[in-house]
C-alpha cells in the first residue's frame, strides 16, 4: 500500500484536513448511503427510556451536515502479502474503508448483513448515543441478510475505530478506522498515517472457535496435554500459548500465539509503505485491533512525540517508542528522516513482529529481521501521559465503583466481582454523577479494560491526574483508578478488550438509573 494524496470533502466519509493530508491508500473512500432506524435500551437493573437517549444527543454539537457511509460484513479472501486468507471483512478489504467526519457531523452508517450470523458495529472510543453503541442491549444484533444504519455525532475530535461486538468476531479481519476531525484545529503537522495493528490467524491458521476451545478445554476435563508452548505444560492446541513473559505488562505477554501480526492487513515480508518526504512532520495515527496481542512499537532512526491517546491531547511526550494493548491508540508526531525506515510493532511476548515503511527518498529498507534499537530506548505508557488541561475531567468524586478482575488460565473463567457477564450485577449510576471507577486485577493476566459511551481519566499511582481514554491496561495484581463523570445515559458495556477473555466472560455493565 502507498500513501496517497486526499483533499478535504466536508460531506465524504473520507475527508481529512484542508492542507491534503497524505493517507494510506488502502484505507479509502466508502460509498454514500443512507436509511435509518432506532434502537431501545434497557438493562437488568431498569430501562434508560428514549427520551433520555435522546436528550443527551440534542446536548451534542450538530452541525447539520450528514456523513453517509456503507459497510458490508462478509465472506472474503484477503491478500495479506502473497499469503491467501479466507476471513471476514468489511467490503472486502482489511482494513475496512476509512470512515471520518467532523465534530458534530451526523454519521449515517448503513450496515447490510452479509455474514451467516448476527452482527454489529460497535464504534470504539466515541461518545455516541446508547442506542446506537453497536452493541446488545443497547442497540439490537443485525440478523443476517438485515440492513441497519447506525445514526449518531460525536462531540469529540480523535482517533477512534469500529469493530463487530458479536462473539469470536473480533478475531477476524472487520475492523475499519474511524476519524473524527476539529476543523478549528488543523494541526501542526504536513502528513498523516493512519496505523492499524493486529495479530491474524484466521483463514492461515487455528480458527478463532478452536483456539477458544482449546483455551477453555484446559479447565473442562481437557487432561493435561504435555508440550503446550508457554502453558506450562499444558498442552498441545495449535494456537494455544507460546506466548512468554513481557516485563512491560507484568508477567505473560498473552494467551494466544498468531502465525502472523499486520499492519494494515500486510505480513511483514510484503509490508506497506507509506510515502513522505524528507522533513515532513508526520501524525501517526496508531490502533491496536488485535485479539490478544500488545504491540511496543517504533520508528527506525525516529523519536516520536506523543500527542493524543485514545483521542484526546496530552502533555507532548517524547519516546522511542509506544505501548498498545488491545483497543488502545496512540496519536505521534515524528519528523522524517531522509530514506527508508522500518515502522516495526513488537507482539509483547510472543517473539515476533508487524511490520510497516516510512519512505521519503532513495535507499532499502533493512532485512525483514532487524529490530529497530528504538523498540528498547525510552517506551511510553500510560503512567507517562497527562491530558492538556482543557480535556482534564473533574477531580471531585461522589461514587466509587469496582471491577474486580478474577479467573485463571487453567479454568478459564474470566469474570468481573466474581461472576461471568451472563450473571453480572451490573454497577450504577445516577446522570450527573462523578465516580471513581477502581480496576482490582487479582489475576496473573493483564487485562486491557475498555468501558463504552465514556472517557475517563487515569488516576496515576501518585494521585495525580493522567491521560484521558477509553481503554486502559491493568497489569496483573495491580489496581488502576479512574474518574468518570455519568453524562451519558444508557446501559454500557465494560469488559476486557481481550477477545477471548472478553468472551470467556470477563464483561459487565454500567448502568444508569434514576
């Protein structure tokens, strides 16, 4: 794939800044569409009624502008780099076609059903309306062959992305970029690379449902099956384990191990380049899309000064690198160098890589083995960050919420309080409050927790303010606490973005209530 040269269209699903931002080719325009629909809400601990729903979306900015978009869930072979793969995607492509609209913008996203199952699109990070989440029972499955259309604005600016909330469907090829401008900020940089990570096995190796199996088969009579890589010694299921330990994230790097990892739907050997040129100030926009992967990653011969995480601005940081987990993103501004440089994402853990190029003159890349010594160098996380001042969310609390994370990898029963999703008790609250939320992890897994319709604010050890997100890893044995303001009324989905955990169980709600 080769950077491409786009011009702003204020009504396209694909517009970007006036200046012509340079973005990936593949990851283009999608077709104009519109029809529309409407969703109820309603959880186990009351119903949010309609009219709440829609009071906080009039509280949205709204420009009066629709964005009008089409994505289709099917069947598809993908070329991943001369390696064929019979998978799941959005209108054929991996990743889907770019969806981006400005601040207050309605997006009317029409989704046809191709798969033979039910689906649906969960818009990942933005602060939409409940009954348009994407995900049940805020907003209903689309059954197969069904067409549904998303309508919602967002009233924040960021980068964001959208993926199915069905099952083992995240550990397929649908996926696709979501970006939401600020046509008041056009920013301080000349180009801007849109960067989706992930890990791939589907149509190359063990299928998702059989990985799942295996994973659970270990604490249901499975036996032991000597020779399992990483598990300790418990047993053999391609797929399963060989993932060793990541000081990073505090022990296990993960549970799966992946034939490839991509970016931009690419394995290393047949990597994407994107083009520039030499002096450029680049944004790279970097999304974690895989199931159970984290990613360190970093550019060859280049610092990165971190921006945004999980959309919104912090204190600009410099680092040689970045941590994703799961769901994560990470915005960076890095000034190119003359010539050709490996963008290379680590798989915490799992000794391997994805790989992407940064071209701005003459000269190769490096062989596909070498490691960039920035992957070592200074390493952002999240206790490094702290959102700019005017995105700072209040410091005051009149709640306090738990999540205790419990299970183990040789039962695997992941659970939030100590039940699975399917017999959660969900936790409350009332519109207007400001809660504390305290992620209790008693596992020996880190766990990237993601909470719908809602930043937070990271509380960092010292109690100091940190970065605004939606997702956040918590490392085994440790507790990480946000703050959260109630603003958004609804019944909202909060769960470790690991997709097997998340469907072991590990899942609850946040529910309004009056």
């Amino acid at each position: 794939m080769t950077g491409s040269v786009m011009s702003r269209q204020p009504l396209s699903a694909v517009a970007v800044s006036r200046r012509g931002f340079l973005a990936a080719g593949a990851l283009g325009g999608v077709a104009l569409v519109a029809c529309g629909r409407s969703a109820t809400t309603s959880g186990s601990s009351g119903t949010v009624a309609p009219g709440e729903v829609t009071a906080a979306e009039a509280r949205r900015p709204h420009t009066g502008k629709t964005v009008n978009a089409r994505l289709d869930p099917g069947p598809a072979d993908i070329d991943l780099g001369g390696t064929k793969a019979r998978t799941l995607a959005y209108n054929g492509q991996v990743p889907g076609p770019l969806i981006r609209a400005n601040i207050g913008d309605e997006l009317a996203v029409i989704v046809r059903n191709g798969l033979d199952h039910p689906t649906s699109v969960h818009w990942h990070g933005v602060a939409l309306r409940n009954d348009m989440d994407g995900a049940a029972p805020a907003s209903p499955n689309i059954a197969p062959g069904s067409m549904f259309t998303y309508r919602f604005s967002s009233p924040y600016p960021g980068t964001y992305w959208a993926h199915p909330h069905t099952g083992l469907d995240t550990d397929y090829g649908l996926y696709v970029p979501v970006i939401i401008d600020d046509p008041a900020d056009p920013g301080s940089y000349d180009a801007e690379w849109i960067v989706m990570l992930d890990d791939w096995t589907s149509g190359v190796g063990t299928s998702p449902e059989q990985i799942f199996k295996g994973l659970r088969s270990m604490g249901m009579g499975g036996g032991s099956m000597p020779g399992m890589p990483g598990m300790g010694g418990m047993g053999h299921m391609p797929g399963v384990g060989g993932a060793g330990p990541s000081e990073l994230l505090g022990g296990d790097g993960g549970d799966v191990s992946y034939p490839y990892y991509v970016i931009n739907g690419r394995i290393p050997a047949a990597a994407t380049t994107f083009t520039a040129k030499p002096g450029q100030r680049i944004r790279i926009r970097i999304i974690n899309a895989g199931a159970d992967t984290a990613f360190r990653v970093a550019l060859a011969g280049h610092r990165m000064t971190v921006t945004h995480t999980d959309g919104f601005p912090v204190v600009p940081t410099d680092v040689d690198a970045v941590l994703l987990g799961m769901g994560e993103r990470y915005d960076v501004i890095v000034t190119a160098g003359d010539g050709v440089f490996p963008l290379v994402a680590s798989a915490e853990g799992k000794n391997a890589v994805a790989r992407a190029l940064l071209s701005t003159g003459a000269g190769t890349a490096p062989d596909v083995a070498f490691r960039p010594p920035e992957l070592t160098g200074r390493v952002g996380t999240v206790d490094m960050f702290t959102a700019t001042p005017q995105v700072q969310l209040p410091t005051n609390s009149d709640l306090a919420l738990e999540a205790r994370l419990s299970g183990t990898m040789m039962h695997y029963d992941w659970m939030i309080n100590g039940r699975p999703h399917d017999q959660t008790v969900p936790l409350t609250v009332h519109e207007g409050q400001h809660a504390t939320l305290r992620f209790a992890n008693q596992t020996a897994m880190w766990h990237p927790m993601h909470l719908h319709g809602h930043t937070f604010q990271v509380i960092k050890p010292d109690g100091t303010p940190g970065a605004r997100k939606d997702t956040v890893i918590v490392k085994p044995m440790q507790t990480v606490a946000v703050q959260l303001v109630a603003d958004n009324p609804g019944v909202w989905m909060l769960h470790c973005h690991n997709g097997y955990h998340m469907d072991a169980g590990m899942m609850t709600t946040l529910n309004y209530t009056v």
